[in-house]
C-alpha cells in the first residue's frame, strides 16, 4: 500500500504572531502536517515574493492565523490573493474574538477554526483539512461532525452579522444575542464531546506569545546605502512633523509619503534604525551577494514600504522586512560556519 503523502500548508500569519505559528507547526507535525513559514523557510539568496507564492503553488492550502493584525495587513491580504489565483483551501484559525473586515471577502465561503479553546480539536480539524486537500485517508483523533458544523455555522452567523449595516441603537442588542447564541452553542458543542469521548481532553496550553516589535540601538547608525537623497522644496521640509527619535536618514530630503510618515512618529522612526542596523549587519557578512542584497532592498523600499498609505502599514512592512534580513544573515552565517 502506497505511503500516504505528507501535506504542507502555507502558513499566513503577521509578523507579532511568528511563535504561534511556530507552535501550531510543532502540534501539527504529530499528525503528519508540514508547515511553509516565512521568513524562515526562504532560501538565501531568494527573492522574498518570489518564494512565496512558489510555497503557496506547491502547497495543499493556505493556513491563515486570524487576528486584528493580519485582518489589516497588506502582507497577508496578498498571499491570500495569491491562495485564491492558485485555487488553494484557505483555512482561517481565529486567534482572537473578532470578525473580518478587510479580509472578508476572501474568507466568506472558508471554514473556520477556533485556537480559543480546545486546541487539540482545531489542530486536528487542521489535519483533517490538509490530508484532505492532499487526497489522503482524514487521521484520527478529528473532532465531531457536530462540533465541526457548529462551529461553522457559529462563525456563518458572525459574518452574516458583521455584513449587515446596524444602526447605533441596534448594535447593543445584536451584538447581546450574538453572544448568547454563540455561548449556547458552545454549551452544546461541549456536551456532544463528553457524550462522544467520555471525558475531558487533554489541552494543549500552547502559549500565543508575540515578537517583540521594535528593538532600541544604542547608537545611531550611519544612513542606509539606499536612502533617497533628492531634496524636496524648503516649504515641504518645513511641513513635515518631526520625531523625538531621528530615523537613519536626514528628514530633510523625506520625499516619499512613506518617509515623512518615519520622520513624524517615534515608533516609526525607531523600526527604520532598527531596519538600518539589520540591513547594515546583513551588508557586512553578505560578500558577493551584496550588489543582489541592495538591488532587493531598493525594489522592498519602492514596492512595499513607499506603497503603503498609512503608519499601520509602514510599521508593519518593516517589521516583516526585518525578520527577512535578520534571517538572511543569519543563514548566511551558517553557511560561512560550515567546513
């Protein structure tokens, strides 16, 4: 008999929930599940985009770690346009007790999965949906049909709700009787386990701790290579708030909406010192790769960071951006410790 074939899921999450994913994949792999996570799993030398959709075309489906952050990330909303081009299952884990908004489109007609309580059940329902995708036997240990469906049909009601416009004096009441259905229904999901398995499970106190999003650098570092250095008119400059913190280029010459954003908040302008000091690190172990390091940093600034509208995704496409250099260098570290 033909060995079935392990699946691996695309795992999408933000940058604040990187050790969640790291822990879902850990339980995951006890039911034969691999997991793509980024930045870990790019190559050096890999264009960052390129490899992600590469793991979301090889990949049996796309394992979504649902929660305010990544409902607002741009990062996420992109690999889930790419699920939906390259027809593969998104699987939406809920971290958190919210609705979508900017990403409920893509999740309308997905099947969700709850990480708040009883989270041996939804690894398994995890599992259960991989092996699926790859066209393997479901394995054991997959939760009840009808815990399954009313969890479903929970999150269907959710949606269902957060579509509909409400007026300001129907929202309390709506958002009371969603609670009640949904704590009645959890009522029933409970019983239905107890009848079925006759006795308490085993839970899986799997710690949901974030990254760390900004780091302080004691001194300040040099300017980054590719920083814009085209002066912008005097009356623009003057225009522009100023932060407490200096970011590591001279706000002066802020030219892009992106720049002048870093140059009037501190927590920007803390995460692009950060960003210097991580590309700068990167810069000095990258050898003959530094000329492809620059060039991929020049298209991340202009694609990425310049194209975002807001502080929100600013912030979080350099975080993202400097998880990827700080993994850069340090594979590239590796490789230089090897014999």
């Amino acid at each position: 008999m033909e060995e079935a074939k392990r699946p691996k899921l695309f795992v999408s999450h933000h940058s604040s929930k990187y050790d969640v994913a790291l822990h879902v994949e850990r339980a995951l792999a006890r039911h034969g599940v691999e997991c793509w996570i980024a930045p870990r799993d790019v190559g050096p030398g890999d264009a960052f985009d390129t490899a992600i959709m590469r793991a979301i075309r090889d990949g049996a489906g796309v394992l979504l770690l649902f929660c305010s952050q990544s409902d607002k990330s741009p990062h996420v909303k992109r690999e889930l346009i790419l699920a939906d081009s390259a027809h593969k299952a998104i699987i939406p884990l809920r971290l958190e007790e919210i609705v979508p908004d900017d990403l409920a489109y893509h999740l309308a007609s997905a099947q969700w999965i709850d990480w708040l309580e009883k989270r041996d059940d939804s690894i398994a329902r995890i599992a259960a949906k991989a092996h699926q995708l790859a066209g393997n036997p479901a394995p054991a240990g997959v939760a009840p049909a009808a815990a399954t469906a009313a969890a479903d049909n929970l999150h269907a009601a959710i949606l269902t709700q957060a579509a509909e416009p409400a007026t300001p004096a129907s929202r309390g009441g709506s958002a009371k009787t969603l609670v009640i259905g949904a704590l009645l229904i959890a009522v029933g999901v409970m019983a239905t386990m107890l009848f079925l398995r006759g006795g308490d499970e085993t839970k899986a106190g799997i710690a949901a701790t974030a990254v760390p999003a900004t780091s302080s650098v004691e001194r300040p570092p040099a300017p980054m290579a590719d920083a814009p250095i085209t002066p912008v008119p005097a009356e623009a400059a003057e225009t522009t708030p100023a932060a407490k913190i200096p970011p590591s280029f001279n706000c002066k010459y802020a030219a892009t909406r992106a720049e002048k954003l870093i140059c009037g908040d501190d927590e920007l302008a803390a995460l692009d010192r950060e960003l210097n000091r991580a590309y700068r690190q990167l810069d000095r172990t990258a050898g003959p790769l530094r000329e492809q390091i620059a060039t991929e940093q020049r298209g991340w600034r202009i694609g990425q960071r310049d194209a975002c509208g807001d502080a929100a995704c600013v912030a979080d496409a350099m975080r993202q951006r400097i998880i990827v250099l700080d993994s850069q260098r340090a594979s590239l570290g590796n490789e230089g410790a090897q014999p």
